[in-house]
C-alpha cells in the first residue's frame, strides 16, 4: 500500500550526541540535541519501515513505534549499529565525538593544589558512517550528515565518497543559523548527481522529506 512504501525494510537510525568519559563524573562531547535524528526515524517508522534507533545521550523521549537502543560512546553506539545489521536503509544523524581520551580514569582526577591541570591525551573513534558504509552487509541506501560551520559543500561532497554514503545531508550549524538545539533546519542534500538547495523547515519537516526521498530510492537499490 502506497501509505506503508518501507513495510517490511528495516532502518537503523544514529541520533543525538556520544559522550567519551574522562572519569566517572566527566566526559567529552559534541552538542547535539538528537532531535533531527529523532524525527527521521519517527517518520520512517510512519512509512512502514522496522527501525531501530542507536541514540546518544539525549533529554528527549524516545519516538513512538522504533526500538530504541541507547548507548554512551562512539565504540558503544558502532557496536550496537553492527548488531543491528542487517538492513536496507542506514541514516547516521548522531554527533559522534570524533576523539575519546586514550585512557580514562578508574576514580576522579582531583585537582592538585599548585600544579596544573592533568593533560589529556586523546585517541580517534572509529567513524560510524565510513565503517557502515564500506562494511560487508553495507545496507543498500546510506546516509550521512554534515554539520559545518564553514565551506559546506565542498566538505559534504568529500564525505560522500570518502565515507561510502550514497548522499549527504549538508548543514550549516554556526551559531548565528540557531540550528543546533533549535526546531527548524535548513539542508541541502549532497549527491553524485549534485546539490539540492531545501527550504527552511521544521526538523518534522526535513525527516518527513527525507523518509518520502527515502522510500523513492530504496526500491530502486540492489539488496
Ligand atoms: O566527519 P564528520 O563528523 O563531519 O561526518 C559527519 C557524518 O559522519 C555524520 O553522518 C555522522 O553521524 C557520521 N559520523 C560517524 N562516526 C564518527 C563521525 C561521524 O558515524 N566517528
């Protein structure tokens, strides 16, 4: 039926930020509210799909009618998206913490009087979507986000390649925008075929777009 163009394929969904702890009472992360990852996979769960959600840190419930699986760090969240596979769709909207401190601490660092602060040696995270996207049981349509504050496109279309997505959501999150932890969004999307320019909308709005742009594509993806 043409209201349910998803039954039947299943979804994962990253969303929200990760927090990579230091010690037990403190961790780094990126700013991410979760609520665009939310609503796209709210609005593919709409469109019939069996989605399941790897969400981050959030202050925001988890949306109706998707299996929510909630996890802290970037390690945590690639896990949980590799037990999730397979799939036919992968969108990765979370704000992963590109570095985690190489080794935190059992017990809180405590302040030193007189000496300075500890110095923190970082290590990379695995990249979530460059995993997925190069992985053995890649889904067939893949998904990834850009959040800039600078040279947007550019940037996104590097991406597109270098991580195995089939087209990027591009965003300008500078300050000035009040995307971040706002309501509204404004995204071009970023292919092979080039840049489509979206109007300002309610993050509602993009994920409803996106999930119909979805629905349009999957069909015509080899599984
Ligand atoms: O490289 P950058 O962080 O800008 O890439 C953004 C895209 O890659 C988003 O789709 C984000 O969810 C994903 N990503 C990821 N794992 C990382 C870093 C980014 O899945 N460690």
């Amino acid at each position: 039926p043409a209201a349910k163009p998803l039954a039947g394929r299943r979804a994962i969904v990253t969303s929200g930020p990760t927090h990579e702890p230091i010690d037990p009472v403190r961790y780094i992360a990126n700013r991410s509210s979760g609520k665009q990852g939310h609503a796209i996979a709210a609005a593919l769960a709409r469109l019939g799909a069996e989605v399941t959600l790897v969400s981050g840190p959030v202050s925001i419930p988890d949306p109706a009618g998707v299996h929510a699986i909630h996890v802290e760090s970037a390690r945590d969240m690639l896990d949980a998206v590799t037990d999730a596979l397979p799939a036919d769709i992968a969108v990765f909207v979370a704000a992963v913490a590109d570095w985690r401190v190489a080794t935190s601490a059992e017990n809180k660092i405590k302040k030193k009087e007189g000496e300075g602060p500890a110095p923190l040696e970082l290590t990379e995270n695995p990249d979530i979507l460059r995993t997925i996207g190069h992985h053995a049981m890649r889904p067939a349509l893949v998904v990834g986000f850009a959040a800039e504050t600078a040279d947007v496109i550019s940037n996104a279309q590097a991406k597109l390649a270098r991580k195995g997505a089939d087209f990027i959501v591009a965003n300008d999150v500078s300050p000035a925008t009040g995307i971040m932890g706002g309501d509204r969004n404004r995204v071009r999307i970023v292919s092979k075929s080039g840049v489509e320019d979206w109007p300002d909308l309610s993050k509602a709005e993009v994920a409803e777009r996106l999930a119909a742009r979805i629905a349009e594509l999957v069909p015509k993806m080899a599984s």
